[in-house]
C-alpha cells in the first residue's frame, strides 16, 4: 500500500504526535508498505528520507482558527500532494493545518484513498474561540472511512458519539517500543549527572505551561526530602529562535530553569539523546506527571515499560488505567503519594509489574502497527 500520514511536525522536532506517527510510518515502511509523512517545513530537517520513510514538507502554519500561514500555492500544493494517488492517507491531529486543509477536500479524498482521522483528544473542545470549527466538524468527519481514538471515554470519542458518528469509531491506544525498553539502557543517568541521592524521580515533558512541570516541581519541594532528586527532562518548544524566546517569555521554561538553579537536587535536561531518556526511566524510582492537557500521554505507556510507578493528575485517558497508577488532585497529594510509594517497595514492585504486563499484552508500537495497518486494508 501507498501510506500518507500528515502531522503538524515531524522528526527531528520532539513532541508526542511526532513521535508516534514516526513509529507508525517505520514500522509500516518495515513491513513492506511505501510511506510518506506531509508535514511543516523545518530548516534542521535536510533529509526527504528518514529511516526509509519519504518526508514532503510545506511552508505552512497554523490552522484554521488561528488562520493557516503560508502563500495560496503552497497550500494548493498540499491539497494537490493529498490527492495524488495514495490508498491510505491518514491525518494525525486536529487543530492543525494539516488536518484542517484536508477537511476541504475530504469529499474528493474519500472517493481516492481510504481516508482515518486520529483527532489526538480535541484539546480546543471547550475553548469559545472554537465553537464555529467544532459546530462545523461533524460534515467533514462523516466523510471519513473511520476515526480513532485512543481512549473509549476522553472527550474526543464522545463528541463523535453526540453527532451519530459511533459507528465510525475504532480505539488504538497509543504505546512504547519494546526494542526500547525491552533492554538494559545504554548508559547511567544517575552517574551522568552524578545524582548520589537513594532515590530519583523523573519527568518527561516539553517546557509548556500546559505540561504541568510548575505542579510537579511544587509537590517535589513538599516532600520535604533531602534523599532524592528530581530528575526533568523537556526541550524549549519552538522551530525559531522568534518562537523560543516567546516560550521563555511566557511559557515556564524560564520559571523552571530559575527555580531548577535554586534547588541542587533538581535537575533540568535539554537537547538530550532519546537513550539518555530510556536511561532516565529504567533508573528512575517514580515519575510525577503534573500535565493539564492530555488525550493519550506516551510516558504513560513508557513508564509501564520501564517498571517505573506513575503519579499523576487525572489527565486524559490516565484514569482508565487507576489500578496500575496513582491519580491525585494537588501538589500536596502529589508529595504525600509520592512518599508513600518510596517507603514501600513492596507496593511499588506489585503496582511496576502489573503495568509492564499490561503493557507487553497491549501496548507495544509492533502491536499498536498491525492495528492500524489492519485497519487500512479494510
């Protein structure tokens, strides 16, 4: 087959719908299929081929609410590239240009190319700003052969319910590489940083507001501990120096870079390998997850991976999952769980290894691929 997956960003920019549609579109190119990912333009991406898997890339941003930026030509271009013979397209995402262009031409699509959206949670559902683009998304989703979501109950899913789409409706969770965490870590976080601490904490995320890392670092100091240290890795989101600056302004990234200076036993990582990061979750005693906007969060499946117990808000689909983690509503409840699970191994060890069972029956990108290649050829 000839599959086109469209997503805002791609490789080498990090962010969770990357990520996973860069693991999709390999495994499918592994598995014999001619792959394409459209997406943004990045003057670090050199590459139209990564790992086997051909790049197109557009000069375009935004979406429709935001208004999509570019010339008339290029977004004729991408109109026309998504017509251009593939039997599967696929777009990753709404809220973004990519989706929000296809959705003009979905009709003529459907009629060329079996035709999935992944909606990745609707994260403006709420938003007034909104209203008109929700009002107007059901036209456009019932020409789609099939949506998938990745939870039975997050909002994404339920609003296809309420507009009589139920019956398009298929759930793919998202997952973490079993080539990945399957084996020791390469290295030692613990001694690259040289953190002597009994036990170290971890968290996973880019330095947006959103993400929570205010929270996290909020119920890190009322653990009152002098024995651990909190690991936080996360990049300064942004394809520009203009767009970098505007998150020191005002995302946390400078908030959290102060108060990371401040506290010897917090330590902030940028730019990292993907294996230091395995290294930091193998290592790793608890993850604190403190985001507020989440549908599917891959360290979720990744901490299951690594047998590293999960604290977090009820974010997402995180609740689905209340045996395997530990859910709380404050800083506070954050701390106190968090030194509950320190001081008994024993739970932490029941709690690690029902996750990584679950989530080698499960969720494994090898299995999360055939799911979704099972559904293209339907």
């Amino acid at each position: 087959m000839r599959i086109l997956f469209t997503v805002e960003f791609y490789f080498p920019h990090k962010g969770g719908a990357e990520f996973v549609v860069q693991q999709l579109a390999e495994r499918a190119q592994e598995a014999g299929h001619a792959v394409t990912v459209a997406t943004t333009a990045l003057p670090e991406r050199a590459a139209e081929r990564i790992h086997g898997v051909s790049v197109e890339s557009f000069a375009l941003s935004g979406n429709s609410v935001r208004g999509v930026s570019g010339s008339e030509a290029e977004k004729l271009r991408y109109k026309e590239f998504l017509l251009s013979g593939f039997d599967v397209v696929i777009n990753y995402a709404a809220q973004t240009w990519t989706s929000d262009l296809a959705f003009e031409i979905v009709s003529e699509l459907a009629q060329r190319s079996r035709m999935l959206f992944v909606p990745c949670g609707y994260s403006g559902l709420h938003n007034p700003e909104y209203k008109a683009y929700f009002s107007e998304l059901p036209q456009y989703l019932r020409q789609y052969h099939k949506l998938v979501y990745m939870s039975e109950h997050y909002q994404d899913k339920l609003f296809g319910d309420s507009v009589g789409l139920s019956d398009k409706a298929v759930i793919i969770p998202n997952g973490a590489g079993e080539e990945e965490f399957s084996r020791p870590a390469a290295g030692s976080i613990r001694s690259q940083l040289q953190i002597t601490t009994p036990y170290m904490l971890l968290c996973v995320s880019n330095h947006y507001r959103a993400k929570g890392h205010a929270f996290v670092l909020e119920a890190f100091r009322r653990m009152g501990r002098t024995d651990t240290t909190l690991v936080l890795i996360g990049d300064n989101p942004g394809t520009s120096a203009v767009s970098k600056l505007k998150q020191w302004i005002f995302g946390c990234i400078g908030t959290c870079v102060v108060r990371g200076a401040l506290n010897s036993r917090v330590r902030m990582l940028q730019g990292v390998s993907r294996g230091e990061v395995i290294a930091a979750y193998q290592e790793a005693d608890l993850f604190l997850f403190g985001s507020e906007i989440e549908c599917a969060p891959l360290v979720l499946y990744e901490s299951f991976a690594s047998r590293t117990c999960f604290i977090s808000r009820p974010v997402g689909n995180v609740p689905e999952y209340a045996s395997l983690v530990r859910l709380v509503a404050t800083p506070q409840s954050m701390a106190d769980t968090a030194n509950r699970l320190l001081a008994d191994p024993k739970l932490r060890l029941q709690l690690t290894e029902q996750a990584y069972t679950a989530w080698q029956q499960f969720y494994t990108w090898d299995k999360i691929t055939k799911q979704y290649l099972a559904l293209c050829q339907k």
